[in-house]
C-alpha cells in the first residue's frame, strides 16, 4: 500500500467548481478565495505559504489548534481497520457506546445521562425538536408545536433549525419554516436601557420571555432554546440570574428548556459545558464543533432521565435517524480529543489566560471606535461604533465598508483570521484555539488593536466634522 497522497491546490477550483458556504462569489473576481492547505499550532498557512493565527477557531471548532491531526487521525485509523461502519440503529458499537458513556459522565453534574449522536449543531437542533415534540406528546400534550428562541441567534440553516434562527436575511428566502417560533430580546446589556442595574435587566429579560409564553398560549410552547452565551450579536454574555429565571419559567408552564452548547461546549468558556459555568439546568445540552476539536464531525443532544423516559419505557418511539449517527470514526475522534482535553489542561488554560485575553481586549476601548467589550472564556466580541459617546452605530453601508473594506483588508495584511459581521451591529469575534497561550492571545490583541486604529483613521478622514468632534 504506497503514501497517501493528498490533493494539491489548484489555482480557481473554489470559484468555478464550489458552492461556499455564505460566500458572496462575485467578489472573488477582485480578491480570489484563500485556499488553506496546512495548519500548525494555531496558525494556518496558504497556499502561497503566508501564515495566519486561526483566531476564530476555524468556526469556533478547531479548539485543539493543529497539532493533534496524527494523534486523533492514528486512532481513527486503527478503528477503521477494525470497522469502517455499523448503524446505531436498533444497534450500536463499542465507539458509540464508549462515547455515550463519557458523555454521560461529563454532563452528570447537569443530570444529563443519555445521547443522541449527530453530524454537527443544527441537526443536534433539530434531534432536540424532534424529542421535544415526541416527549410532550408522549405526555398528553401534542398541542405543543411552538417555541422560543431569541432576536439574531444561529441555531443552523437547515429547515427545522433555521425556525429557531432569528436572522431575517437567513430566514425571508425560505418562508414559511416549519416550526412557529417567537424571537425574544438577546442579552445585549450594551444596548439596553438596564445595562446598568442588572438585576432590572434580567427581570426585564425574563417578564419578555413569560410574556412571549403567554401570547403562544402557555400549553402551546414545546420548548425554548438559548446559548449560555450567544454568538450572534457578539459573544452576548447573560446577566445574573437569566438562565435560572428560564428554567423557573420552563418548569412552571412545562417547556422543555435547551442549551445550544454548539459553540460553548468542549471547553469554549473554560468548562466542559458552558451551562456548568453559569448554573444553568437545560433539559436537554445540544452540541457540535469542539466534540471532536473539529476532527471529524460530529454533534448530539444529551438529554436528562426525565426527557429519555418514553423514549426508553417504549412510551414513544423516536421517529428519527441518521445513517451516520454515532459513526465509528466521529466516536473515535471525539473519544480520543477528550482525552486530549483533559490529558493537555486544555481546560485549565482557557480558564488561567481569560483574565489576560479579557484585559487586553478592554485596553482596546481606548480606540474611539471600540464602543463594547465583552464574552467570557476564549469566546469574545468586540462592538464598533461610529461615536462612543452616543454609541451611535454604523448605518448598513457604513458597516459593509467598515467590515469588508477597511478592517477585513488590515486583517488579512496583519495575519489574524477572526469573524467581522454585521448581523446586528458590527462587531469584531475573537475565539481562539484554547491551547492558544499567552503569545498567540497577545499577538490577537495587538493586531485587532492595530486594525481598529487603522480603520478607525481611515473613518475619521472620511467622517463629516462633527463626529470628529465628538469622538475626540
Ligand atoms: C449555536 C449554534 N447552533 C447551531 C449551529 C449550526 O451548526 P452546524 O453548522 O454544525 O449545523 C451553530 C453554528 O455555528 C451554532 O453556532
């Protein structure tokens, strides 16, 4: 049997024979894609051989940096000399079984004990509907087909997912979605009125939601789904007491409450769950991305005893499958990165270098430009304003020009690949690989803050006197 041998880039494939993901093709005419072609530590490097921190964490997945493919590959190797596949249907193998197992062992603390395995977040998404609409209609309540979800989050773009994904320019091109789904506010303190008195801004947060559960009907709601911490928006943190207020208004009018961990699972907030760091109590834990430290994909839904019940009782009978569910080769990746998690400190460093990623990001509210700072673990955002003072924000032109012009473009030059959108105001994301160590987060911090003061120049040469002004 001779090398592997791995494919070439090849100069204008993406363009002529990829549909990307999200991708404005048109603009490949002025600037052509970046084809990565090798990863290291926490940097990528091109095919032209520039190097660039993977400081997104690909999508917030690549969690492990580059440097743990031979590990995980050799052990995926060896499972695929022993079985290539088996389904998990009305059967399973001992990867699946071993994952499941740990899993069970790692969400204990949130008294979720059993896993439904997918291929990534949105299909966990839809998993948890599916158990959701079953479990209350196992229960005498199939009445209940409607949920709640919040303004701008991403739960996924794949039909039943994108029902609970509350950005309109992903949603209008295919309405009507199948699941009626009512959007409450995010937790974005820095543009609400309560930011500063925040037990009024849960309290305000929370009479939303109940009043959200009484406009459905309060025996129409299936279920409602959150991050921890979400994304969308800009790494939007919850106030104190938010998510026991969810789960004290989940309990009282019977909604199987969820946590979307798709991002904050696998350490991204420096636990294994980012509802243990928060004292959240979902029903069900939805995940994807760092299972595996994006190895191979892989997602799930762990639910508790009580949601499993007429599942396992022989009540009900889960109307759902994936022909890849629980694969052996995404069992073995994931059983193998866990190990790497908790081998390496992973873990540990994320929660002994947030302090220092943190302070260095806030140095950056001195550039007039940085209106917000705020996340938590290796998971942070930046807002951008025109005016700090008034926080007046970016009209829609403003933004495009601002992201994908200006600071896209220092970016690039800089070598920092991060996320810069405009879904809801604009904000700069920063989210690391959690092996990254002080050098890597320093060097994030520098050339975020170069960027923003470049691009912030370039505004002001632009800007009209009065916001000169103003900013000064
Ligand atoms: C919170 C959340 N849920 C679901 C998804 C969808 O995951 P996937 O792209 O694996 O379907 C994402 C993707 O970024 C996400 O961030």
């Amino acid at each position: 049997m001779g090398a592997p041998v791995l494919p070439n880039a090849r100069p204008g494939i993406a363009e002529s024979h990829l549909l990307l993901n999200f991708t404005d093709a048109a603009a490949f005419h002025d600037r052509p894609p970046k084809v990565i072609t090798r990863g290291e530590g926490c940097e990528v490097i091109d095919a032209d051989g520039r190097r660039f921190i993977d400081g997104l964490s690909g999508l917030f997945c690549t969690n492990l940096g580059h440097d743990f493919g031979s590990e995980i590959g050799a052990a995926i190797s060896q499972q695929l000399s022993q079985l290539v596949f088996t389904p998990t249907w009305s059967q399973s193998h001992p990867a699946a079984e071993a994952l499941g197992d740990r899993l069970a062992q790692i969400a204990a603390p949130l008294g979720l004990t059993r896993t439904y395995l997918t291929l990534g977040g949105g299909e966990s998404v839809e998993a948890a509907w599916k158990i959701a609409r079953q479990w209350h209609a196992s229960n005498g309540e199939p009445q209940r087909t409607k949920a709640i979800a919040r303004d701008l989050a991403y739960h996924g773009t794949s039909l039943g997912a994108l029902s609970f994904t509350g950005l309109d320019d992903c949603r209008d091109p295919f309405m009507p979605l199948p699941v009626p789904v009512t959007f409450v506010s995010n937790t974005n303190a820095y543009r609400h009125p309560l930011e500063h008195d925040e037990a009024a801004f849960t309290a305000a947060l929370l009479a939303e939601v109940h009043d959200a559960i009484i406009a459905a009907g309060t025996d129409q709601v299936a279920m409602l789904i959150a991050e921890p911490v979400q994304n969308s928006g800009g790494s939007l943190t919850p106030p104190a007491g938010y998510w026991q207020g969810l789960r004290d208004l989940c309990t009282r009018y019977g909604i199987l409450l969820v946590a979307d961990e798709t991002i904050t699972g696998f350490g991204r907030l420096g636990e294994w769950f980012g509802s243990m760091r928060l004292g959240a109590e979902p029903d069900m834990i939805t995940f994807a991305k760092g299972a595996t430290g994006a190895h191979a994909p892989l997602g799930g839904v762990i639910v508790s005893d009580r949601v499993a019940a007429p599942f396992v009782s022989g009540d009900a009978l889960y109307m759902h499958g994936l022909t890849f569910s629980g694969h052996p080769l995404t069992a073995v990746a994931a059983l193998t990165a866990l190990d790497i998690y908790e081998r390496e400190g992973v873990f540990e460093n994320v929660r002994a270098l947030e302090p220092r990623l943190h302070a260095g990001l806030e140095q950056l509210r001195s550039i007039p430009m940085v209106g917000d700072v705020r996340g938590a673990g290796f998971f942070w955002a930046l807002e951008m304003v025109r005016d700090p003072d008034t926080r007046d924000t970016f009209t829609e032109d403003e933004a495009a020009w601002l992201l994908r012009d200006e600071l896209s473009g220092h970016m690039d030059r800089l070598g920092l690949l991060c996320r810069l959108d405009d879904r809801g105001e604009p904000v700069i994301q920063i989210s690391p690989p959690l092996v990254a160590d002080e050098q890597v987060l320093d060097r994030i911090i520098n050339i975020v803050g170069e960027a923003a003061e470049k691009a912030w120049a370039t505004w002001m040469r632009r800007r009209p006197s009065d916001v000169r002004s103003g900013a000064a």
